[in-house]
C-alpha cells in the first residue's frame, strides 16, 4: 500500500458518502483498517471495546476481532461436551440476555448451513453447543462445527444485533425509542462477512445486506470491505 492504513481511516472517516466499499486481497490489511477506523472514530474506547457499554460506541463493527470474542472449549478430558465459550462483552448480553434473539440468530445461522444444526445457548449466555438432526430424527448433540460454520454462526449474532439497531435508530425521535443503546451510534464497519459461503448464500448475505443498509438511516454510515469479487460486486 502507498497510503498507511491511518491515511486510509482518515479518508474514509472524511467522507459523507453513506456506503462506502473496499476491495483489497487478503493479507492487505482490511481487518487492521477496521482497528485503525474505529480508533479514528472513539480512540477513547481503544482496548475496552468488550466491556464498554454499548450505549458509549459510535461505531461497532464485525471482523477478525469480532471472532475472537468467542472460542472453544474442547471439553479435552471427556472429550463429550465441546462447547463455544462467549467473552462477556456489550454486543451478545445485549442481543442475548436484553433483547433474546436467540432464536432468531438460529434461523440466520440455520439459514446459511442447514436446518439440521442447532445451536442451544446456556441459561446465563455464556457459551453455545451444536447438535445435528440425523435421518432418524434423533439430534446428535455436542457436536464441534467446522470453523466456516463457526463463523457464520458469529456473523449471525452480527447480523441480528445490526439489524436490531438498525430497527430502533428508524424511529425518528430518540425520546419514542425503546431504548437508547444505539443513540451515539454513527459507523458500522464489516470486514469479509463471507467465509465458507457457497456463491448461492455469497450473493444472497450481499443482497440481504444491502436491503438493511437502505432500511437505515442516512445519517448511518457503513464501511464494507471484502477480498470477494463477487460480493463486493453484487454489494
């Protein structure tokens, strides 16, 4: 590159466009861009983006970073009982244990895999488990998914938290709101939501996408990046 990735955050934090769409090849540095553009817009969130409130953010956003708040546990002893382990942070007790929208997050994840997977959250949201219908009818539980189906999983959390947000900042007055976790929210930056997807599901994740973001409103500002020709151009 012959801008650094700080000229670049400062490039796109300078424009009024409400979209805007970067293509560059992996191992460019589009998921140390969504660092560098999120310290551009709240730097005084740098290192607290898990436990700060959700109402404090201006920006949230999905990318390499957002994956790691969630990892497995093995279960290495029984190796019985596999299970993802959720760091506490703002967006899942949100989504999660405010708004309970785990059922909806299943049907997103469902949605891009298969309607046999299931994943069954913890009473206290902690973690998740997968099990796996067989023609039998009979579930297979605790099973381990493979890591594309791991992150469509993470992306659908995404997804439903976005679309909350996008629901409630619609209502004009923030006074009618039902809540106003989302009142000093300005950006979204999402950074390759498209491991694993067969072109079919590529395609569909880009429309479905696009038809939230003209939903949202125009003061809302998105940051798409991707190494996916086709998606970036059906975006």
């Amino acid at each position: 590159m012959s801008k650094t990735l700080a000229k670049i955050a400062q490039e796109l934090k300078g424009t009024d466009k409400k979209v805007q769409l970067v293509y560059a090849f992996n191992g460019t540095g589009k998921t140390r861009l969504s660092r560098a553009f999120k310290h551009e817009i709240d730097p005084k969130q740098e290192g607290d983006d898990a436990s700060s409130e959700l109402a404090d953010k201006k920006i949230i956003y999905y990318s390499a970073f957002t994956e790691d708040l969630f990892y497995w546990d093995n279960d290495l002893g029984q190796d019985a009982e596999p299970k993802l382990k959720i760091q506490p942070n703002a967006f899942t007790k949100w989504v999660l244990e405010e708004q309970g929208q785990e059922l909806s997050i299943a049907r997103t994840f469902q949605h891009y895999t298969s309607d046999k997977l299931t994943p069954h959250f913890s009473d206290d949201f902690s973690s998740v488990s997968f099990s796996f219908e067989r023609g039998n009818q009979e579930p297979e539980p605790h099973i381990k998914i493979s890591k594309g189906e791991e992150s469509n999983f993470i992306w659908s959390v995404f997804y439903t938290l976005l679309d909350q947000a996008v629901t409630i900042l619609n209502v004009a007055e923030p006074g009618e709101r039902e809540t106003s976790a989302f009142d000093q929210l300005e950006y979204v930056f999402i950074d390759d939501p498209v491991s694993s997807l067969d072109e079919n599901h590529l395609i569909e994740l880009a429309v479905n996408l696009a038809s939230l973001i003209k939903l949202s409103q125009p003061d809302l500002k998105f940051i798409v990046s991707t190494h996916s020709p086709l998606f970036y151009n059906v975006l």
